[in-house]
C-alpha cells in the first residue's frame, strides 16, 4: 500500500465523524443487565447472531486463532462468526469498511492503532460498567498495559497480551566462539562487544532491522532507554512531545539510540543476502544474538526446531541497567463502530471477548504473554513445560519496566514514513545527525496536517 493511499482512506474517514450518530458511543449493555450499579447479573444472550471478525494475524498466529474462534463457536452455539485472519492493508480496509457503513464487529489490533481509530469515529467506546458486567474489569489485567491503552481517559480497547523486545542468543554459537554464555550482556557497549567478536566469515554476532515498521519498533525502544539515562539531558525523548504537536528524537538520547543501530549493522556485516532471514541464520547457527519478539518463539522454540536446544533468552541489554526499560507492544480486541448498533451483535461480541480473554493461555503458546493476571498467575502457565512458556518468564518478570509506544492519532503515518529515513542513517548512506534531522521535518509536517 502506498502512503498517498493510506492517506486518502484516512481523510476519507475523517468525514465519518460528522455524520456518524453520536448516540452510538452512548449505548451501554446496561438496557439487557438493568442500571443498578454493580448489582446486575451476567449478560445473556437473547437470540442467536452472526458476527465479522477481522484481524491483523497471518501465518502461523492466523492459523492459532482461527482455531480459537472455531472452539468458541462450538461451545457458544447462539452465536456463528466468520472470521479473517491476516486482513491485507488492514488499516485500509477497516476504515474504508467504517466509511461505507459495512464494518466488522470486532477488531483484533495493535495498541498503537487505537489514538488513530478513534479520532476516526471508527471505535466503539467501553464504558468501565458494562465491561464489569461481562466479566470484565480492570484489576484483572496488568496495570501497565491497561493504562498504555487509554486513549483521551478513555477505554476502547480490551488487551489481550503483552510482547516487545528482548534478547535471544545462540548459546553454542557464543560458546564456539570464546565468549562464556553465562556472562550475557547487560550494556549495548557489552552487546556490541559481543556482536563484533561474534562476526567472522560467514558469521554475524547481531543483527539490527533495517528495512521496514521494525526500524522504527526498535528505535523507539533504545531512545526510551537512553531518555531514562538522561542522555544529554534529554529525560522526555520521544517519538513525539508530550502534547503529541512536535517531533521529540533529535537530541542527543536520538542520537545515541540510532548510533547503535549503526555500529551493529556496520560491525556485523550487514545486510544480509537477498532472501536470508535472521530466524534461518539462526537456526544455522550463523548468528549469534538479536533483539527481538516473544512471537519467534512460536518457531524458535518449537522442540522440533533445529535451535530449540540452544535458545537462550535474557533482558534486553540496557542503556544504563539502573533505569532499564523495554520496547512493548500489545494486541488488543475492540468493537467497530457501526451506522446503529445491534444490541444483540453487541452482547454476542462481548460474550466472544470475554471467552478469548479466560483461554489466553492457548494464545500465549504463540510467544505472547498474556496480559490477564488470573492466567499468569495460573497452574497451567506457571507449572507448563512448553519451552515458550519458560521463555516468556524472561517478559514476564520485567514488566514494571515495559515501554509502550505512546498512543498517537498520526502513529500510522508516522510508522510508514519515518524509517526510510533512518535506515538511510543505518546503511551508512548519511549521517545520524542528518537522518534525526530529516525524520524530524517529516514528522512535523505530519503533524502539522
């Protein structure tokens, strides 16, 4: 998709807002459990329905929830759902469906897709007491990812996991290579020692994204590393100022998190070959470290996997270990708004969100920690054997230290065009003081629309 035609659905929907009934976003489950507060019962289906359910999952994770709705529609009879896994141009698509009046009824998305969503009218709002009264309340998530959905104080959104970016090492490749595997990185300057004594011939220590939304992913999660160091003196350093009006990474703590993009990219022979993957090198034992995804745990940490018995997964090395943090992310289910709403569509929805969030353990065995507390705290995850659940210990224990990209209504646009210009940066095509420079225009002119 282009960015001219991303755009142009986006002003499109912008004119939804208008015309679209105010009173929808008003409408409450409260009409089928009473307005007594807190006092009324579990909402019931009436009468069967069908329901749309999109989402943003290809592949492998696609696949998983298929299954997972399938489950759902044979225990819960009364309500039938075609679901589409791996929606392409979903961003496109799910504004163009709100703009012509035909949405689906639920989304699974991005946390970082809601500021966007709901500045287009294109989200339903949950009110905190029909989410109590489904079974749905706010203590039985993690607080950090609950409050980094908010949008406006607002809820519109129900997070279903938690993932972001930690370190994966090749415990045989480091050892092969003179360095003790015990002794992980706790520093970038430690990880970029390990990163050059690591590459040789065919071999490369790290590897860094270079192309793609993953620049940007990682970027944002070494700028907020090296603000929480007070880099320069640059404690707020962001993607955006914390009135959301200007670019906030050109400063010294931007510097420092696109320069050690640089070093690893330049130091370990970077790029790889056309049509190389990290995950096959990987698993050839030709790389030996990454920062990366609890969803490559899915593959990584299949038993069956050529490098299950030498993954080793630990904290993301820091800027400055005593203020750490990490780059996080969510998936999170929300209701489409559409021309009127269904109050039976309505119930049925929140019946199918609350099952998904009571059987997030199976979700969690595609490398996503789940973000309800019951489940984290549960035999079946604690106690499991699955090598991904020993793996997700690591994002687990570290989630006070959880950084979420802040919510933001130009986030898309600025998650498209923000890192051509930075990869020129890590390609060694200009310089980093340029490439802040030039992304920094960018993103205030986007702004500025």
């Amino acid at each position: 998709m282009t960015t001219g035609s991303r755009r142009a659905i986006f002003v499109a929907a912008a004119r939804i807002a208008a015309g679209a009934a105010t009173a929808t976003g008003l409408i409450t489950l409260a009409s089928c459990g009473g307005d007594s507060g807190g006092g009324s019962g579990p909402i019931k289906l009436k009468q069967a329905v069908s329901l749309q359910y999109w989402s943003i999952l290809g592949g492998a994770d696609g696949t998983r929830m298929h299954d997972m709705t399938s489950q759902y529609t044979k225990e819960q009879p009364m309500v039938k759902i075609e679901d589409v896994q791996g929606v392409d141009n979903f961003l496109v698509k799910f504004v163009a469906s709100v703009v012509a009046g035909s949405p689906p009824d639920i989304v699974w998305i991005r946390q970082t897709y809601i500021a966007g969503f709901v500045e287009k009218d294109a989200l339903l709002p949950l009110l905190p007491k029909e989410l109590d009264q489904v079974g749905l309340k706010a203590e039985e998530f993690d607080q950090v990812v609950w409050k980094a959905s908010e949008y406006k104080g607002k809820r519109y959104t129900v997070p279903m996991d938690i993932h972001g970016y930690q370190f994966f090492y090749h415990e045989a490749m480091v050892r092969d290579g003179g360095l003790d595997p015990s002794k992980v990185p706790t520093t970038w300057a430690e990880w970029l020692d390990w990163a050059t004594r690591l590459t040789k011939d065919d071999k490369r220590g790290a590897t860094v994204p270079y192309s793609g939304a993953g620049i940007n992913w990682f970027f944002h999660g070494f700028l907020k590393q090296a603000a929480k160091a007070n880099v320069g003196g640059a404690s707020t350093a962001d993607f955006f100022t914390a009135d959301g009006k200007k670019a906030n990474f050109n400063n010294p703590a931007g510097v420092e998190a696109l320069q050690i993009m640089v070093d690893i990219f330049k130091r370990c022979n970077l790029p790889f070959a056309d049509g190389v993957a990290s995950l096959d090198l990987f698993e050839q034992k030709k790389l030996g470290s990454m920062i990366n995804g609890p969803w490559n745990l899915n593959r990584l940490a299949d038993p069956k996997g050529p490098a299950a018995a030498e993954l080793r997964v630990a904290f993301s090395p820091q800027r400055d270990p005593k203020n750490p943090s990490w780059w996080a992310q969510s998936h999170q289910v929300a209701l489409a708004k559409p021309t009127k709403v269904d109050e039976d569509k309505r119930t049925g929805s929140f019946d199918f969100i609350k099952w998904l969030n009571d059987h997030i353990l199976e979700w969690s065995k595609a490398g996503q920690l789940p973000a309800n507390k019951k489940v984290l705290a549960s035999d079946a995850y604690q106690k499991s054997d699955l090598l991904v659940h020993k793996h997700l210990k690591v994002w687990e224990k570290n989630l006070a230290t959880a950084q979420f990209m802040p919510l933001h209504p130009k986030h898309v646009e600025v998650e498209t065009d923000l890192p051509p210009i930075l990869e020129k940066a890590i390609r060694g095509q200009i310089s980093v003081q340029a490439a802040l420079a030039e992304g920094e225009t960018l993103v205030n002119n986007i702004l500025s629309k």
